[in-house]
C-alpha cells in the first residue's frame, strides 16, 4: 500500500500548476496611455510652440536656442513620463510603452503641423524628424523608467508618503 502524498509546508497539496501573476494588467495599460497622452501632450505644446516662434524669428543664433530649448524641454518631459508611469504601475518597462505611444502622438500632430506650414518639408526630412521623435520619446521614457525601477528595487521598494 503506498502512502498519500505529503503535504507542502504550508499544510496543502502540491499544485500541479504554478500560479502565475499578471505582469501587465489592464490597470496597467489604463495608466501607461493616460500618462502617455498626458504628457504626449504637453509635448505637442512645446514642439508646436517651438514652431510657431521658429517661423517669427530672423536670426540663425534665435533659431538654434529655440530648437535646443525644445530638445532640452522634449527629453525632460519623456524622462519624467517614463519615472511616473513605472511609479504607479511597478512594471519596469511600462515607461517604454508610454513613450513609444506619447512620441508617436507627438511625431503624428508635429508632422501634420508642418505639413501645413507654407514651405513644406520634403518627405525625407519629414520621415527624419518622425523616426528622430519617436526614438526620442521611446529611449528616454523607458530608459528613465528602467532606472526608476532599478534605484527602487536597489533601495528596499516603495517607501511610504507622508
């Protein structure tokens, strides 16, 4: 006669299949396009802002800053957009989902936009600046939020708010 088979520490049988937590909720989703589109827009502000004074300027010097303070403004935006999205979903890589989605946005309005500007652009520095805005958005996002999620793992978790 053989035996039942023993118990685990916890006192239960054995599941036969492990149980396996999702890593990508719909919560998950709900907050990587709310804050995508959140911050997708205010990129879309600065890109559109940036444009407008960009066609009122005369001085080569004036255009340079006010494309660099854009650039500056653009990955400040996409790095604070990848810290909250990982922050309240606790899923690393959710920041590279919501860049990819918020600079896909934004190349979309900034394309059609200059589309509409008298001298039109030709297709391939279109294509350019569309490639450039998506990988933008995409690197800086996830990257900010993977290192987000690492000092929060290296440093014990979540700490409490007070």
């Amino acid at each position: 006669m053989q035996s039942p088979p023993s118990p685990e520490r916890n006192g239960g049988p054995k599941s036969l299949r492990p149980v396996r937590r999702p890593r990508w909720s719909r919560s998950t989703t709900i907050s990587v396009l709310r804050l995508g589109l959140l911050i997708g827009g205010l990129v879309i502000i600065t890109d559109l802002a940036a444009l407008a004074m960009s066609e009122r300027t005369v001085s080569a010097d004036d255009l340079a800053t006010i494309g660099a303070v854009d650039e500056i403004l653009n990955y400040v935006l996409f790095a604070l957009l990848g810290v909250l999205v990982v922050r309240e979903t606790s899923v690393m890589l959710s920041g590279v989902v919501a860049g990819f989605f918020a600079s896909l946005l934004d190349a979309i309005v900034v394309s059609a936009a200059s589309l509409m500007v008298p001298p039109t652009p030709p297709p391939d520095a279109l294509l350019l600046g569309f490639g450039r805005n998506l990988v933008i958005g995409t690197v800086f996002a996830g990257l900010s939020g993977v290192v987000y999620a690492l000092v929060q793992r290296w440093s014990g978790g979540r700490r409490s708010r007070r």
